[in-house]
C-alpha cells in the first residue's frame, strides 16, 4: 500500500474593513476562491473593524482607508490596531493612491499598500506578502515613493506640516464642502472647523480655497 500524507496548510483569515458592502461582498468572494484564504470577518467602519481585530486577531487586515467621515479614519484605525497590536500585518487597499497617502498609511503602522484599480492576482501576491509579515507596496506606488526619497528636496510637501485633523479638513475642503458640512461630517463645531482652517491656511501659506485646491492638486490629493 502506498502511505499518502495529507499536509494541512493553515489557512490564511483575513479581516475585510471597507463601508460598501458590495465592495466587501465582492472582494470576499474573489478572496474565497484562493483555497487557503477565508475572510473571518468583515466591518464597515473603523471602529467596529477594530473591535473585530481584537475578537479575531487575523492573519492579515485587508483595509481602506476611506470610512464614514463622522466615525473612526481609516489612518486612525491602523494606528490603534497596530497600538494593540505592534505586529499586526496591515494591507491597505484604497482608491487614493499618491505618495502623500501611502506615505501616511505607513507612518501609521500598515505594511502594504495596493490601489482599488489592481487586479485580483495582484491583490492576491500581496495578501500572500503582507499576511507573512512582508512588506508589499504595488509596483507604481513603490516607484513613485522611491523618486521621492531620492529626490526628497525637490518634492517637499508642505501637506506633512498638517495634524491628522487638519489635514482631514483640508481634504473636505478641497472636496467642495462648506464649514457647515464639514463640521456636521466629522462631528464638531462649524467654529472649530473654522480654527482649524485659519491654521491650515496659516501653515500652507495660503489665502483662499483656490490656492488650496491647486496645492492639492499637485500632490495628487484630488
């Protein structure tokens, strides 16, 4: 008789945090047909995707960075999971993907990054990466970051002066949101907002919205 070993390869559980749920439905379902990948759970926002974490503790966290704007940030979350949890194996998988973001994402602890335009077998070589503890950062995205740090003068981004709420009010005031929904959006007061946006401009060296609108157009920001 011939002995026929059978190796039991663990599989890989992965936390999906995105607040479409057909995105999450979608990816979960491409995800799923890699035998060895199972999504154990899935939140639709930061803070319940953080909760989940803690329940869970995946392999990997397979998240974007762009949550409801009156809850937890996507930036926000990856600092407490990885506050948590200094090793905790982070993909971010966004619609923004300029250098400004992925520079951000990783400062806060996520160890890979992928834009939502990637294809599925490359989502798929990066989940395999990050879920290891490796870094994984997609092709175009590791260019550009490489350009910056070899020519890191010559792209200064004055955007890096910004607090993470600052930087959150110049992104929804760029978007075309007055003071008023921008406080209703994030939760404070529509004074707040407007100390925080004297102190943007301040910091930037700005004088209106259109000054500030083409510096985000220059870091690809919109």
């Amino acid at each position: 008789y011939r002995l026929r070993i059978w190796i039991m390869t663990k599989p890989i559980n992965i936390l999906l945090v995105d607040d479409h749920p057909v995105v999450r439905a979608g990816y979960r379902r491409l995800l799923e047909t890699t035998p060895e990948m199972q999504v154990v759970a899935e939140a639709a926002d930061g803070e319940t995707g953080y909760q989940l974490y803690q329940a869970y503790q995946p392999d990997i966290v397979i998240l974007d960075l762009n949550m409801p704007a009156a809850g937890v940030c996507g930036f926000e979350t990856i600092r407490r999971i990885i506050s948590h949890n200094p090793s905790a194996n982070i993909l971010v998988f966004s619609m923004s993907n300029n250098v400004t973001t992925v520079q951000r994402a990783l400062k806060a602890g996520a160890i890979g990054f992928i834009s939502k335009q990637s294809g599925i077998g490359e989502m798929i070589h990066a989940v395999h990466q990050v879920s290891s503890g490796k870094t994984y950062i997609e092709s175009e995205l590791a260019t550009a970051l490489a350009l910056y740090a070899t020519h890191k003068e010559s792209f200064e981004n004055p955007l890096d002066t910004l607090t993470k709420r600052e930087f959150q009010i110049f992104k929804l005031i760029v978007e075309g949101n007055s003071n008023t929904q921008i406080a209703e959006k994030i939760s404070i007061s529509p004074k707040t907002v407007s100390v925080h946006q004297l102190n943007l401009m301040r910091k930037l060296k700005m004088q209106n919205t259109t000054q500030l609108i083409r510096l985000a157009i220059t870091h690809n920001v919109i």
